[in-house]
C-alpha cells in the first residue's frame, strides 16, 4: 500500500484541491504536512477530508524537512511525495506502482507532469540528466540543461525525474538516508535522485499523467528568496556529489556571479541573500563547505 505526502505552506485552496483528487484505493494514508501556513490551511482540511492525517509544523521549514516529518508518519511500503500544485488520479498512481512492481531492481518512479487545462507534456518538467560542474556555472547566465527524448509511453530509467511527484519505495529511500533536511528548496530532488539511482534504477513513467500547476511555491518567494535557496542549493550539490574538480569549477562560478550582482544590488535583502551566497561560494571553494544552517 501506498502513503502519499503532501507539503504545504499557505496554500490552502491548492492543496484543498490537491488532496480532493487523493482518492485511490491504492493509498493506505493521505498525509499533509502544513509547514508553518497562516492561512487556515488546517482548519480547512480538517472540515473538509477530515481522514486526512495532518502534520503541522509551527514554523516554515525547508521542503525536505517537511517530507521526512510526513513520510516518519506513516508505514506504507511505497511512498508519494506530492507538491500541492499535482492533482492526482487512479490511473497516474496505478500506473507508477506498477511500474515499480513490474521492474525489480527499480526503486522510484516519477510521474509525467501535464497541463491542467489542455493535458499537455510540461517539458520544462521532463527528465534531464544529473547536473556537473559546467552546467551548474552554465546556469548562471541562464543556459538550462536540455531534457531529456522521451519516445513512447514505456517506463524508461532515468537521472533526475520531476521531483515533484515521485514515488519511492520505503526501504530505499530510508536506506539512503531520506531527503537531506540542508536543502531548503531547490536541488534536493536531484540530491535524493542521485543517492537513490546508487542503490536501484530510477524510472520516469510517460503513461502516468498526473495535472500540475506549476511554479505555485516559488511564485510565492522573492526575487532574493529564490536566489538564496536556489543558489545555496547548487553549492550543496557540488559539495556533496560533485567531487574536488566540480567544487573548483562550482564554486568560483557562483562566487563570481554574487559579486558581480552584489554590487549591483539596489535593496538590502538582495544584498544579503548575494552576500550569503558569495559566503558559501567561498567556504566551498576552500573545502570548508556550505555553512550549516
């Protein structure tokens, strides 16, 4: 059986949708997390699914904090991890746990995000391959990673798949230590994706369609926001899998581009989010690491 874990934050007509599609007879337990909302977000749940289990957490954490506080609730045997902006279906959730039934040594699957209005592929949401050095610095001057071919409707293994539905077997995903609770946004998929491709095949599914909004968390945060999670996230990244080549091409790339727009920087919050980010370019480009938080 499957549990699903949802995390939310001020989002409450979103994830009231969200959860309203979570009907599957496959699902042992719906589990939210409300990370910290103001906006009634409980209290609305409660009224209106109220078998829904709810974990509340009295301040905004980072998104892996929140699913690991979810996913040490529950006891399925295959795990869901939702954004509140995915609406699932039956057949989406069938089709991901049978691909994880059919293929053994698979040990994740990830759905294939559409349009909610016209069902449409979300190519910015496609499978791409994991990020080096060059492509993280590449980024800086807004050249993404090309996706990923996808031809057909076969389950096919995969680097990194959209992570913002995934459905990960509960042994493996324990065994690689959970969502790594240093990330605060950006970069923990392609974090989990990459330890959990260490222990078994990771599989994006074309025939498991599940609706997605898109953008509905960042399109929450500020310019500054975005670039203090975004950025520190890239630097986790390359601390952790890129090795002492990847840190040295990394990490001076962002501690170069901070600079440049610190001083450009017309508010204080930008330039203190630039001057984090230049702090822990530096510490990385050192072998000391991105400061803990």
């Amino acid at each position: 059986m499957i549990d699903v874990v949802v995390a939310t934050r001020d989002s409450r007509e979103l994830v009231l949708r969200c959860v309203e599609h979570l009907r599957s007879p496959l699902l042992e337990r719906v589990l939210v997390v409300d990370n910290g909302s103001n906006d009634g977000t409980a209290e609305a749940l409660r009224e209106s699914r109220a078998e829904v289990e709810l974990v509340r957490l009295d301040e905004p954490q980072g998104l892996s904090f929140a699913y690991n506080r979810g996913a040490a609730a529950g006891s399925g045997e295959l795990i869901l991890f939702l954004n509140d902006d995915v609406f699932a279906s039956d057949d989406g959730i069938s089709e991901l746990a049978s691909a994880l039934q059919t293929h053994s040594t698979a040990v994740a699957a990830a759905g294939r995000l559409v349009d909610p209005d016209d069902g449409r592929t979300q190519k910015e949401y496609l499978p791409r391959p994991f990020p080096g050095s060059v492509a993280l610095a590449a980024s800086l001057v807004g050249r993404s990673r090309p996706p990923m071919e996808i031809e057909g409707s076969a389950a096919v293994t995969v680097d990194q798949p959209p992570g913002a539905c995934l459905l990960v077997r509960r042994s493996a995903f324990e065994a690689v230590g959970r969502w790594h609770e240093e990330y605060e946004f950006w970069f923990e998929d392609v974090d989990l994706a990459r330890r959990l491709a260490a222990v078994g095949d990771v599989l994006f599914v074309p025939a498991a369609a599940f609706p997605h909004v898109g953008g509905a968390s960042a399109g929450r945060l500020s310019q500054p926001e975005v670039v203090a999670r975004h950025y520190r996230g890239a630097l986790l990244y390359a601390e952790r899998h890129l090795g002492a080549g990847g840190r040295a091409i990394t990490a001076p790339a962002y501690a170069l581009a901070s600079a440049a727009r610190l001083v450009t920087a017309r508010d204080a919050e930008a330039r203190r989010a630039y001057s984090r980010v230049l702090r822990d370019a530096t510490r990385v480009a050192l072998g000391r690491g991105v400061r803990r938080r």
